[in-house]
C-alpha cells in the first residue's frame, strides 16, 4: 500500500479530524503543539499515512530536526510520548519502512519513534518486529492518575506522609494558589523553573518556547503557581487534550521545599481538573535514574508503565566520552549567570529535540 506524506499536518483539517476521531490522540499530536515546535525551533512536522484522499484513517507525525550537529527524523520532539495513530499492523509496518528508507536515501541519520503503549521492536519470544530493525534507545517510567474517582477518594491514595502531610502543611502554612496565563505569572513559573533546571546542571528552555505554548494552547494551558507570603515558590505548567491533563514542566525553590508547596500545587490542579470534568492526569515520563521524581508521582496515587523509545538505525555513543562531556557542563552551568544560563538554553535546546 503506497505511502503519502501530508506536510502541513496543523495547517490541515484533515489531522484534526483524525484527532478528533482517534482514542490515543494527545495534545503532543495537536495542531497546537506543533506550530509551538515550528515556530520556536524550527522543526518541520509532516504525517505519514497508508489512506488516500481526504479521509485520514490513519497517521504518524514526525518532525525533521535540522541542526549543525545532526539531521534526524523525530516523533515527536520534546514530548513525553507521541503515539503511532495506526490500528492494522500492516498498515504501521509499511509506515516504519517508509521512514526507514527515508533515512537510508534521503540522507537523515536517524528516525527515533515515542509511543506510549505500542512495540516496534521484535518481541523476545516471537522475534515478529513491524518493519525494518527498530531498536530500543531509551526507556522511561510514565505516570497516570485517573481523576474519575471523587476527590476525597483520590486524596486517600496519595501517600499518607510524604503527599497528605506535605499538602496540610502547605495548607496551615498559608500558601497561596492562582492560575492563568498572564506574563506575572509566565515570568514567576520562569524564575523557578530556571532554580530548578540550575540545581541539576541544566539551562532552562528558551521563554519563548513557553510564550509560543500560551499563544497556541490559549486556555488549554495553565500556570499553576504557590506562593507564600506573595513570594512564588512553586509551579508548574499543564496542558488539556480531551479528557487529560498533562503535567509537562515545573520548578521550584528549594528554600520553601518544606512547605509542601508541590504536593499542594498537585492537589490543587488535580482539583482544578476534576471541575473541567477531565478524568486522566498523565504525570508525563522520568528517567529510570531518577528514583525521587518515581517515588513523588508513586506518592500521587499514579499507576507507573514502561515507555521504549525506538530509533533507526541504533547508534551507540561513547559512554566514556559523553558522560565526561555532562559531568562538564553540569559543573559549568552551577555557576552561569542568568543571563548567559538562558542564552545556553536557547543556543542548545533546538539541537537536543
């Protein structure tokens, strides 16, 4: 079955239909989401689909990541999973050997796919793979809260010290909630994610990544910020697709980190959402090396799966090499002045995607 390329996928209302129609849709395969990627880093995003016409029955969007250190074929940058929206594994097998030709002859060095529940590669016990030799290069824990209990029921599985104590005593401590968009409070989410992203030796996504967000996403974007005595201490950013709310981003200052003020901002989002009627919280991907950020999404009540990320053709970096490479710029970044931590984050974050 011959594959068509359709290339201005959040241009084109045939995506949305099939958005619209399709149960593993998520905000990362919005139209939204995509025109904040091009318009901040560039990327070029297009969908790959087996269906003729104007009826999209099925699709699988990428982006083309060009930079000075590679060009890659990405599904789909800086998201947390982006599902093939594909239901016969024929149809997905003739979508993957596509892609894979398209790094063979047009010059790309990789594809990398994130599904969130789908396998590409060949499972142990039936060596049966859909398509060419996808590999896994990464793996992820993920999270998901599900918000339709009431919510005294969702506050009784979050665990009793760690997450209902901390909440009280953000509570009687007197901190303080608000939500929205407006610039403050985009401005004073910054400030902590930058606290935050320097605590582990990283530079903050560029700000205009988070203004392209708000001007695209409009009110399916919240800024959820804690504050006390009206000093910010806390916050994090959501997104709403459908029925879920995704946690994608948030910092912190570890001043106040006795406050509680993040299992309180996770309460009260979760509050928030159970208003809009929404009935998931995806707690979005960690690191397998990062057992606190596990254990404080296990303390939610979150149900944790494994995500592969899979590429084509597998790479192998030095490990040596690249590690020394982190550890170095960890230590650099400590100690950069704001300034020249935001200039590090828009000069390298369009090549990371």
């Amino acid at each position: 079955m011959p594959v068509t390329v359709l290339e201005d996928p959040a241009g084109d209302p045939c995506w949305s239909e099939l958005l619209d129609r399709h149960p593993a849709a998520s905000v990362f395969h919005s139209p939204a989401w995509l025109t904040a990627l091009q318009q901040t880093y560039g990327y070029e995003p297009f969908v790959v689909t087996t269906s003729t016409g104007t009826n999209l029955g099925n699709g699988l969007v990428v982006c083309r990541v060009k930079s000075w250190a590679s060009r890659r074929l990405v599904s789909l940058p800086f998201s947390d999973h982006c599902e093939p929206l594909v239901d016969r594994p024929d149809d997905l097998s003739e979508l993957l050997a596509f892609l894979a030709d398209q790094v063979r002859d047009a010059g790309w060095r990789s594809v990398e796919l994130r599904p969130r529940h789908v396998a590409l590669s060949a499972e142990p016990d039936t060596g049966d793979a859909l398509g060419p030799p996808f590999r896994v290069a990464e793996t992820f824990a993920l999270h998901t809260l599900d918000l339709r209990p009431d919510a005294a029921a969702i506050f009784r599985r979050f665990h009793p010290s760690s997450t209902q104590r901390a909440i009280r005593r953000a509570e009687r401590e007197g901190l303080t909630y608000e939500a929205g968009t407006s610039e403050r409070l985009l401005a004073s989410f910054y400030r902590l994610l930058r606290l935050s992203r320097r605590r582990h030796g990283l530079p903050p996504q560029p700000l205009a990544w988070f203004r392209n967000l708000v001007a695209c996403l409009g009110e399916r974007l919240t800024i959820h910020v804690a504050s006390k005595d009206g000093q910010p201490v806390a916050g994090i950013l959501t997104l709403s697709f459908k029925r879920t709310m995704v946690y994608k981003y948030g910092g912190s200052d570890a001043r106040y980190h006795r406050l509680g003020a993040m299992p309180f901002l996770f309460w009260r989002a979760i509050q928030q959402a159970k208003i809009q009627g929404l009935e998931e919280l995806d707690l979005g991907r960690a690191d397998l090396d990062q057992p606190g950020l596990i254990a404080f999404k296990d303390h939610l009540g979150a149900t944790r799966s494994t995500a592969n990320y899979y590429r084509y053709p597998e790479h192998r970096p030095g490990v040596a090499a690249s590690d020394w490479v982190v550890r170095t710029a960890r230590r650099v970044v400590v100690h950069l002045p704001d300034a020249a931590l935001d200039l590090a984050g828009r000069v390298l974050y369009r090549h990371l995607g």
